[in-house]
C-alpha cells in the first residue's frame, strides 16, 4: 500500500514563520523541512496560512444538532468542539452530555465536554 505524500512549500506557520510541512498519509510528518519529497506531491502555498485543525472552545451545542453544527466547524478549519454545560441549556444532565457525545462520535470528528455535569447546574 503507498501512502499519500504532501509538501506544502513556503507556508505561513502558525508562529509566523515560513516553512514546509510534510504530510504523509493524512498526517502532519514533518515541519520546516524540505527534505525526503522523493514521491510527494509538491504545493507552493506562499502567501497562505498552514494551521493545524482549530479548537473552538465555546460553541453553543445541543444534542441531536451536533452533525450539523460539526460540519460547519469543519468548513471554517475547526476539527474539535470543546463545549460546556450552561445554565438554562441543553446540558444539564449527564444523559445529555453522553447523547452529545455519541452523536460527536458517531460523525467522527472532535467533540469535548468541560466542566462538571450537576444537579441543575448547580455548581
């Protein structure tokens, strides 16, 4: 089986800084080397921004939305939802938090919940 290789040439990193990333079947393999492109698939991405997936850590999530509010997430970069129970919200419970978080994994992307699930969210 051959894996997929990917350079991407003269990006913005995300510390600002100008350099390669090598990508290697779906994976991050190296960064800010030019080396070892033998079979790999060379884009110029000068002028561009190369970032790891993005965190979104307060988005407003509700079960049975999450595949919906997910895809949406994706298409703007971010690949992990990291959410909370709110009072007066969809989260009150740990039955919900565990719903929430099947549908998150039942769409194979990053979903999280933080913080304490209570008695009414009492704290």
């Amino acid at each position: 089986m051959t894996v997929e290789r990917l350079l991407l040439r003269n990006a913005t990193l995300p510390d600002g800084s100008t350099g390669s990333v090598l990508i290697e079947g779906g994976l991050i393999a190296a960064v800010g080397v030019d080396a070892a492109t033998d079979g790999a698939r060379i884009i110029d991405a000068a002028g561009r921004w190369v970032l790891p997936g993005l965190v979104d850590i307060g988005p407003a999530t509700a079960a049975g939305s999450i595949e919906r509010e997910l895809a949406a997430a994706l298409a703007g970069g971010v690949t992990t939802l990291l959410t909370t129970p709110t009072a007066g919200g969809t989260l009150g419970t740990a039955t919900d938090v565990r719903q929430l978080l099947q549908e998150g994994k039942a769409a194979d992307t990053g979903l999280e919940v933080a913080a304490a699930v209570t008695i009414g969210l009492a704290g």
